[in-house]
C-alpha cells in the first residue's frame, strides 16, 4: 500500500490557514519534503483538509438494528458504518457503544458482543476506530467489566451518562418512553416497570461514580461528561475529573465549561439543521458565542463535514476555523496529539473535497488512500 505523496494542485488547510501549496507524505506522516518515488494526487480545484475526528457517533446502532429487534450481523454492521465515515472524510471515530441496564438492544450481552465484533473488524478498517464507552450511571453491576475493558483497550474513552434520572418521570404515555420501550422490546408498561425498578438503586450511584472516574482517570483516560443541564453539573463532573462537556442541555452549563478552559462537543446534526431535533442547546448559537468547540456526527456520519460547510457557507465561521470543530478541537480535547492538523510529523488523515461540487475525491488514513472518486 503506497504511503508516499505528493499532493498538488489543491488548497491546503495548515495551521495559518489555506495555501495553494504542494502537500508531502512519506511513511505515513506528513513531511517538509517530497520523499523519493512519491505517488502524485492531483487535487486541483478542491479543499485539502485534515481528517476528521469524530468523538461520538452511534449511527452505527441503526445499521446494527435497522428496525426493533431485527440485529444484522455486528461485523457487516462495522464496516458499512466504516464505509459510510470514510465516504464522509471521519478518518478517526470513537462509536458510542453503551453499557446499560436495559434489556433489548443496549443489553448488556448486545454490548458485548458488539464490542467482541469490532475487535475482530477492527484490522479491516480503514477508519481508525475505537470506542466511546457511555456508562449509564445505573449500570451499577458492569463498574467493573467497563473498567476492564479501559484497561485492555488503551485508545478508548469514557463518557458518564445518567438518562434514568429524568426517565423514571416519564409516563407510559409519552413518546420518548414509547420509543425506548420499542429499543427494549417491551410494551411502554414494562419499560415502566424496568425503569423504576432500576431507580430504587439511585443510593448506590455516586459511590459507583465515584470509582469508574477515579480508576479510569488512573489509566489516563479522558473522561466525558454526557448531558450537564446547569453548572451545577459541571461542576460535579469536574471534582470527579471530567473534563470534556458533551452534548450540554442549557448554555448555562454549556459557558460554565467554556470559562474553565473544557471543551464542549455539540452535535454536527444540530449545527447543520440549525436547530436541535429535541429542543437542546443550539449548536449555531453556541458556535457563534463561542461556547461550542467540538461537533460531533452522533447519529448521522454526514454531519461533521457538511456543518463546518454549512456555518462556512451562512457566514457563521470561515471554513478555516469552522474545520477546527472537526479535527484539530476534538483531537486535542481526548489527548490526540498526532492528527488533525497537516503539519510535519503528524498523521498523514487527510480528506481532499472538491471546492465546487462539495464532493469528497479522496480520503488518505496515516498516509493509505482508502477513497478515491477521481
């Protein structure tokens, strides 16, 4: 597989922003200099930018089950979400897997064998791919499993998620309650039942917390904090050593991470629709207060590249600062300090997008070309 390029005729994203320049790769990384023998990509009249990095995307749960109850093969379903991340320029994603109390698809026994099958994908992709774990703070029995898996998985990072809190308040009659019960298979009357049953542990929940922090911060992951409604929240995600804000509901929570120096990670669905679909936190708002640092696909692979597109487009932010959202602020904000940017040393991910059409023409992951539609 050739590692060795050069890249001409495009408009290259560098730290100072874009230059018609030639771009060099040699064994992978990007370098000063045109190595010996080098293959040539000709990119002329596109974008040359740096691969996106993409912190939380569960799409993959929709190719997985494409409809209640019907589980495809979890191999299959890995590399077609491979395939559709890549066609979308994300050379590094992290899948949101969960690790719940529900029964149904985010059972615990679904979760781990989605796990088995995208260790035994993994040497197949062409994304780098690991794993955002959601631990829902009512898993009180898998503390111990997830961190299990932190500490044989060393590229994986972990996010804290508490749903139940405001879920055991829903009525059998309301639809998020009717669409969570279609994921458990269960009639919204049992998923009452689940529900409330799991809310009498609410006691054990800080002590359990508590630990799964302090040992993954020990491992020297990064911790995510999933939903912070008020600073109050943050606040208590930071004692525990969280440091990334993901998907904040108010932008009171939202500044509160900003003034503290954390990242937040919006929604690239958000950013390029506009709006949120359930009434959160605005991604363009955020934005354009400075609050958002970080988009992420969540649940549809498109959204990165085409939001920083969108804000570059409505005049929010320039696509040379809009694309930090999607490769350089997210690999900063999990400690990722050979990508996102396409300076000398640094992973040669790249996307290369055709400045007219919006098309992407090619992909390049640490150097291999895994997408080419010249």
């Amino acid at each position: 597989m050739v590692c060795d390029w050069t890249i001409s005729g495009g408009t290259v994203l560098g730290p100072e922003g874009f230059a018609a320049t030639e771009l060099h790769v040699a064994d992978g990384r990007i370098a000063g200099a045109r190595p010996p023998g080098a293959a040539r990509h000709d990119a002329t009249g596109a974008w040359v930018l740096p691969g996106i990095v993409d912190l939380h995307g569960d799409a993959f749960e929709a190719i997985a089950q494409p409809r209640p109850g019907v589980h495809m093969p979890y191999g299959l379903a890995f590399a077609e979400a491979d395939a559709q991340m890549i066609a979308n320029g994300i050379t590094t994603a992290y899948h949101g897997l969960t690790v719940s109390w529900e029964p149904g698809l985010r059972d615990i026994g679904v979760t781990r064998r989605l796990r088995d099958a995208l260790e035994a994908a993994g040497p197949a992709l062409s994304c780098d791919t690991r794993l955002n774990i959601r631990w829902e703070t009512f898993a009180l029995d898998h503390v111990g499993e997830v961190l299990g898996w932190l500490d044989r998985r060393p590229g994986d990072i972990l996010s804290i998620n508490d749903h139940t809190t405001a879920n055991h308040k829903l009525g059998t009659d309301s639809n998020k309650l009717k669409r969570m019960a279609a994921r458990m298979g269960l009639t919204p009357e049992g998923a009452k039942t689940e529900i409330d049953r799991t809310w009498e542990r609410r006691d054990e929940v800080p002590a359990a917390t508590d630990r799964i922090c302090r040992d993954a911060l020990a491992m020297g992951r990064t911790l995510l904090s999933h939903d912070d409604a008020t600073p109050e929240d943050r606040a208590a995600g930071r004692a525990r050593g969280v440091t990334v804000a993901e998907f904040p509901l108010s932008e009171a929570a939202a500044r509160a991470a900003r003034e503290a120096g954390e990242h937040v990670i919006l929604g690239g669905p958000n950013a390029l629709r506009g709006e949120s679909h359930n009434g959160a936190l605005c991604a363009t708002g955020a934005i354009r207060d400075g609050l958002c640092t970080v988009l992420a696909s969540d649940y549809y692979y498109p959204s990165p590249l085409h939001a920083a597109l969108r804000l570059h487009d409505a005049g929010i932010l320039p696509l040379e600062k809009g694309w930090r959202l999607v490769s350089s602020n997210p690999a900063a904000a999990v400690g990722l300090d050979d990508r996102g940017t396409l300076v000398p040393g640094q992973r040669a991910d790249m996307l290369v997008v055709d400045r007219e059409t919006r098309k992407v023409r090619a992909v390049f992951v640490n150097g291999r070309k895994v997408l080419a539609r010249d």
